[in-house]
C-alpha cells in the first residue's frame, strides 16, 4: 500500500438478483482526507459502504486497510470497527428504547471493580461527548424521546468516539438543519487535522464544495473517476453523475406570485394544538396552493404535519377539510378525506421492507379500498408500472423487495403509494430527503403539475432554497409556533431576523 493510504478498495463487484449493483470498482482513502463519494440514487455509493463493512458479501474484488497484511474481508460491522472503520449509516441504526448514553457505548460500557455496567462514569463521559458537538440533551432519556435528526447526530457522536482511523458518514446532513450541518463540518475538520480519514456521501452539492479535497463518482455501478475538488467544477460534476450536461439548481427560481383568495379552501386549521409540543396555530391551504413550512432543527415541523393529518390528536382548536368541520382520530380518517402524508422517517413509518415495490406502492390505495375489495393484480402492475416509470424508480423488477433498493429510491416509492391514491391533499415532510439532482426536480416537476390540478399542498422542509423553488407560501415555525407567514418573495428579511437564513457554507 503507497504511502499515507490508509484503505483501497480494488475491483470489488456484487450483484444483486438481476442488478450489477456494483461492477469492478475501485476506491482510495489517504490519511487526513475527506473525500466526497457521489453518484445518482442507485449509483452503488451505500452498496459499496456495506462491501466494506460487512453488511454485503462481495463476490470479486479487494480490501485493504493500512497496518494490516493481506486483504480484508469484514463479517459484520463490529468486525470493521476493530480494524478502525466506522459508519453512521443513512437510516439511523440505533436502539430507541435505551437511553442516549447506552447507544453511545453499546458494546463497550465502562465497568466497576465488581464487572457491573458503571453508569455515573457512562453518563458523565456521554455528557462530555454531546458537550463537544454542542448538543444540550438529557442523556439519561431514551434514544425515542428525541427526533430523528437529532439521532442521527448521536449516531454521528457514538461513530467518532470509537478512535476510528476511517469514518463513513452515508447521508448524514440529509435530516440536519444548517446550524447542525455546520457543527458537522467543524468536527470534520478537527478529526481530518488528527489524520481520520473521512468518506462523506452527499446529494449537497454546496456541502461537498465545501468541506472535501476530492471526489469520487460512481454511476450504475461503476467508477467514473476520482477528481481533486479543485479539477471538478459542480457543472463537470453533475455531468458526471449523470451523464450528461444538467442546469445548476443551486438558484432559487423566482416566479411571479399567484393570488389564491378566490380559491376554495381545503384545509381550515383554527387553534390547533399538540401536548405543550405545538402551540396553537391558524393554517389555511387553497386548493391547488403549495405551501412550504421550514424552521429549524427541532422545531416542530413534523409535528404540526402529523397534528394536521391525524397522525398525532389534537388537544385544542378544529379542523375543516372543504369546507366541513372534521374530526380525525386516526390516519385512516385523513386517507378518507382524500389527505395523504409522506413522513419524514420512511424506515420506521414509510416502507415494508420485506413487501415487494409493487406491494408498498399500493398499499395506501388498498388500505382505503378496504381489506374485502382486492386490487386485481393486473391494475396493481398497471399503478405500480405507471409509478416505477413516472418517478424513475431503480429497481430489478416491480417484485423486488423495496428494502433493496436505495433509500432515495425507497423514498420515491413512497411518494408513488401517496400519488396512487389520486390525493385532494398532500403532507411531504421532507420529500426529497436522500434524492440525487434530478429526482429533486422529478418531485419538484411532478409537484407543481399537482398543485396545478387542483391539489393542495403542505410542504416541511429544513432546505429554504427548495420551499422558496415551489411553495407559493413559506411559513416559519420556532419552538412549537408559528411566527411568521408571507410570500416566498418577502421572507427572507424575516429568516435572516431570526438567523434561520440558509448559510453559504464556506472553507476553513
């Protein structure tokens, strides 16, 4: 191995029942490096990450890791953790039903004289460890208490407390808000100055530009090539992991403002309220109006969704839907009413795993259908084909199991189960979570044709930028209330009052 590289990857090639998900590909890591692995939803990146760690067993190829003779093969991922690889994976991987501080030292818990777990020395190291990254929590709660973005910083904290020589982070900004992305990014600076070597997979391009040395591309499979970060403008880039030439996105589109109040309203929220976590709101939606709700991390985005939907009861206020008061007491309810939500954590509430893709896109349809009224399986191949091409969905086949596909294009079936159902209404809690360049314009595209056939239209989301692309009315909420509601033209003197403006990450 050439001096200062601490792992290489040769030839490793995998195939999953019908995809060469991975074809003769090739990877090299220097020590004190951050190198940005990139590629479409599909491309191979998170494959390759589990190659590596011991998730996938590799059919051909090579692995070898600094210190150790010969190549390597990882079993499971505590078997990589010996030999210095840590992951924090795109799907949080943790145990919610403990406490932060036993997911952070699973497995290797400090013990007293008498063997026992010592759990004042766990907590107080665990304090520490939160205290560095700046997160102020109660580590003593369990890992559930908190929302999915803030596990996935505890994921993040666990991974570079091990002493690790190479860290891998897959997706770990996707659930992260801008201040929390910059905490980030200053503890991957520090570990790269102590020579960690870092692999960080991304859809941000701004994120990449920001805090890599190089770039590595993969597409269908197979390596495009390795480019010092200087040598790859994003245009190249995209070009790259594309194949072809692809406008920036990086802009905010502006577009004329459209006048609703002389549409019929759909949703009518007055005075809703959820356990001291919301506060009481006001929320109307027009038909065929998009509107986009962001604020940061912890903020109760994804609550207030869930309280519209049903999903979480509302202690206070009422609803109307078209214009008759509701009551929504569980989800069914709100499919009924012709409402459907995407929610922001598609492993835990979106996807069934070990149900086909076809099976998962006509879930939501058959639920409302009821359990006596059987899809026929030729108009269930009809919906889950039309969907699969619509949104560009990378799978084998419509019978391929959806947890082997990659978490964008898990993310796209969801939004297909959603679309089968012909919706009035639309909640997206963070739609485009873990989605490449242009499945984002595939879902911005598919949700401005909705929205122009009537179909109204709540959008959370922790990115400005791609509320403003879109949504015809951007509201802020902080800490569990609504502060602020405008055009997406005059929000931004509102954002910047209250530091929630998109920062322009720059290089330290």
């Amino acid at each position: 191995m050439e001096s200062n590289v601490v792992l290489t990857m040769r030839g490793i090639t995998m195939t999953f029942p019908g995809v060469k998900a991975l074809d003769h590909v090739d990877l090299t890591l220097r020590k004190g490096e951050i190198m940005a692995l990139m590629g479409e939803n599909g491309a191979g990146k998170s494959t390759l990450i589990k190659c590596l760690t011991g998730i996938n067993a590799f059919e051909a190829g090579e692995i070898h890791v600094e210190g150790i003779d010969g190549p390597v093969v990882n079993h499971s991922t505590l078997d990589a953790q010996k030999k210095g690889i840590s992951t924090v994976y795109q799907e949080v991987n943790l145990c919610p039903n403990l406490s932060v501080a036993e997911n952070l030292f699973i497995g290797r818990e400090p013990k007293t004289k008498l063997g026992t777990i010592d759990w004042k020395t766990m907590v107080a190291k665990s304090e520490k460890i939160m205290d560095s990254l700046d997160i102020k929590i109660d580590v003593t709660q369990n890992l559930e208490e908190y929302s999915l973005a803030l596990q996935q910083m505890i994921s993040i904290a666990r991974a570079v407390d091990m002493e690790c020589k190479v860290l891998i982070l897959d997706e770990p900004t996707s659930s992260l808000d801008d201040h929390e992305v910059e905490k980030l990014f200053t503890l991957m600076r520090q570990l790269k100055e102590k020579g960690v070597a870092i692999v960080f997979v991304t859809h941000f391009l701004e994120q990449v530009y920001a805090v890599c040395d190089r770039i590595t591309v993969l597409r269908n499979g197979k390596l495009v090539g390795e480019y010092p970060i200087e040598e790859l403008p994003r245009v190249r880039l995209v070009a790259a992991m594309m194949g072809k030439d692809f406008d920036d996105l990086a802009a905010v589109k502006t577009e004329q403002a459209k006048d609703f109040s002389k549409e019929p309203l759909f949703i009518d929220a007055k005075g809703l309220s959820h356990k001291g976590k919301i506060k009481p709101f006001d929320l109307q939606i027009h038909k065929g109006e998009v509107v986009g709700l962001t604020g940061l991390l912890g903020s109760g985005r994804s609550e207030l969704a869930r309280v519209i939907y049903g999903a979480d009861k509302n202690q206070t206020g009422e609803l109307k839907v078209a214009g008759k008061e509701v009551k929504i007491n569980a989800p069914i309810d709100a499919m009924n009413l012709g409402m459907g939500l995407l929610p922001d954590d598609r492993k835990a509430e979106g996807i069934i795993g070990d149900l086909s893709v076809r099976e998962n896109i006509i879930l939501a349809l058959q639920a409302k259908r009821g359990i006596f009224k059987l899809l026929p399986m030729s108009k269930q191949i009809e919906i889950a084909d039309k969907y699969i091409e619509l949104l560009q969905i990378k799978t084998a086949n419509r019978e391929t199991l959806i947890k082997q596909l990659s978490g964008g294009n898990q993310q796209k079936v969801i939004l297909a189960r959603w679309l089968a159902t012909d919706p009035e209404f639309l909640i997206l809690d963070e739609p485009t979570l873990g989605l490449d360049i242009e499945a984002v314009e595939t879902v911005e595209r598919i949700l401005k044709t909705l929205a122009s056939e009537g179909v109204a239209i709540l959008l959370t989301t922790h990115e400005l930028a791609f509320a403003q692309r879109i949504a015809d009315q951007i509201l802020l909420i902080k800490k569990g209330q609504l502060i602020y509601s405008g055009s997406k033209a005059d929000c931004l003197d509102r954002f910047n009052q209250e530091k929630f403006i998109t920062v322009q990450f720059s290089r330290v």
